[in-house]
C-alpha cells in the first residue's frame, strides 16, 4: 500500500483499496480501506461479516462521497440539483441501494467482528499446529507490519520433498472427506482473454482502434502463476461457525496422507 500510494501521489491517481475480505485488518497499525482514497468491504454472505449480499466503500473525502451517493442513486440529475452538484462529468449511476433490513443486519455483524476474527485466529492457530513439522508442507507467512483475516488459508507444498503437485494433494485430502481446493482459474485463461472479446462481437475493447497494447494471455507468459497453480492449494473457507472438531479432522486427514506418501507418489505417477 505505501508503494502504490506513492505511484498514486506522484501521478495524480485516485486508489481505492479492495479490502473485501479485510475488515477490521491492519496494515502498519491502520485499518484497511483506509489507506487510500477510498475502501471497499464486501458483505456478500461467505464473507467474513455479512448482510447476505452488498458492501460498503468508505472514505473520509466529502467530495467522494457526495459522487458515491450519486452513482448509488443511477446518478440521478434531480437527486444532484437537490444536492447542489454542478458537474455530472464521468457519473453514470446503477441501482446500489442498500435498504434497511440489511443495513441493520450489517450494524449488528460489525458489532461481532473482532470477535469473529480472533475466532477464525484460533481456529487457524490450531490447524497450523496441528500440521506443523510435515515435511514440505508450508504454512502462510504473515509479513511484518500485517494481519490475516484468514477467509481462506492458502498453503503451499514443496513438490521436491513430497513428490507430486498440489493437485493431487488435494485429490487425496478431498477423498478423506475434505473439500480443499487446488487453485482458481488463471484470470487470462477466462474465455474473454482467451478470445479477446468483451463488449459486442468486433472485439471490443482489444482490437480497438485506440487501443495500442499488446497482451500476451498464453500460459507461457506467466511462470509464477504456473509455478502457483503446481504448488498451492486452500482449505476450505474458514468460518467462525467451524468447531475445533472440524479442525481436528482436517489435521487427521493430513497426518493420514503424510503417513503415506510413497502410495500417494505412486498413484500421482499412474
Ligand atoms: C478480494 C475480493 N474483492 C471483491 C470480491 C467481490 O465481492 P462481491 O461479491 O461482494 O462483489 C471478492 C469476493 O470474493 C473478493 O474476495
């Protein structure tokens, strides 16, 4: 965040943080969101407070927030006569309402956030102590100055010490009854990239005429995300409604699959 505010400042750039899965978070001793311009939190129902669907953007600019209010509203012309706006300039506007009942469900979730996260903490702490010592397995590091608000916990492997890629990993734990999940698809291999068409049936926006880029969206150009996909996989989501129970199981199921690796290899290698 420091760096991009830094780029943002020397360019005359607006940020606006995606904190969706980080309320409540710190970042150098300030909560997320607030470090940019504006911050942008997610209620949608598996995050980690929740309204059933929605969200919520703050920030401490009148004048952001005054054109917020508009785009909520479809950018109405007569709401923004009421509000005394002079310029409508880049204010197109949707149907962003959120309406009360749901407003007082957030109010009552943002009352039991600290608790939930040092819920989903201990839970958390109580995996990675679990599993702590098996050979090539690695647990997220947390750089200094941060917090996690753990949506999911992202691990890794080292496919050197055990013999075979993160997918297969997750294979076998999901055989044990777990629901693990061996990475998301690369954004660039979405159909939009992959036929470069977006808006209409000419291409739009990459074979536009003004548009001079050159993007390369092949799976060659992008070595880390394969190195990524081979070695890390997440658990599934971590909710303070997980009972250490649960946790248990997860940690069993691990210390089955270690126990055994060698058949694993020679199943990954069939
Ligand atoms: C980082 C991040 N940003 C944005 C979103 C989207 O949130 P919503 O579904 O409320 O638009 C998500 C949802 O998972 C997310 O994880």
């Amino acid at each position: 965040m420091d760096e991009l505010n830094a780029v943002a400042k020397a360019n005359g750039l607006v940020v606006i943080e995606d904190a969706a899965q980080s309320p409540g978070i710190r970042y150098k001793g300030r909560y997320t969101g607030t470090i940019g311009d504006m911050g942008v939190f997610s209620l949608n129902c598996h995050k980690i407070i929740q309204t059933g669907e929605g969200g919520v953007i703050v920030t401490d600019s009148d004048e952001f927030a005054g054109r917020l209010r508009l785009i909520r509203n479809h950018a109405e012309a007569v709401v923004a006569t009421g509000m005394a706006v002079s310029s409508l300039v880049n204010m197109v506007g949707w149907n962003y309402r959120m309406n009360e009942v749901e407003a007082a469900v957030g109010k009552v979730q943002l009352r039991k956030l600290n608790s939930l996260l040092v819920r989903r903490r201990q839970l958390v702490d109580r995996f990675l102590n679990g599993v702590k010592g098996l050979s090539g397995l690695r647990p997220p590091s947390i750089r200094e100055g941060c917090e996690h608000s753990f949506y999911r916990l992202m691990l890794q492997i080292d496919p050197d010490i055990i013999g075979f890629d993160a997918p297969v990993l997750v294979e076998i734990l999901n055989k044990e009854g777990m629901d693990f999940y061996a990475g998301y698809l690369p954004i660039n291999l979405f159909p939009m990239y992959q036929q470069q068409i977006a808006f209409g049936d000419r291409g739009c926006p990459f074979r536009c005429p003004w548009y001079e880029g050159k993007p390369d969206y092949s799976m060659d150009a992008l070595p880390v995300v394969q190195r990524m996909r081979k070695v890390s996989f997440t658990t599934e989501v971590i909710t303070h409604c997980i009972a250490e129970t649960d946790i248990d199981e997860m940690i069993a199921a691990f210390h089955k699959v270690w126990a055994r690796l060698d058949e694993v290899r020679d199943y990954a290698k069939q």
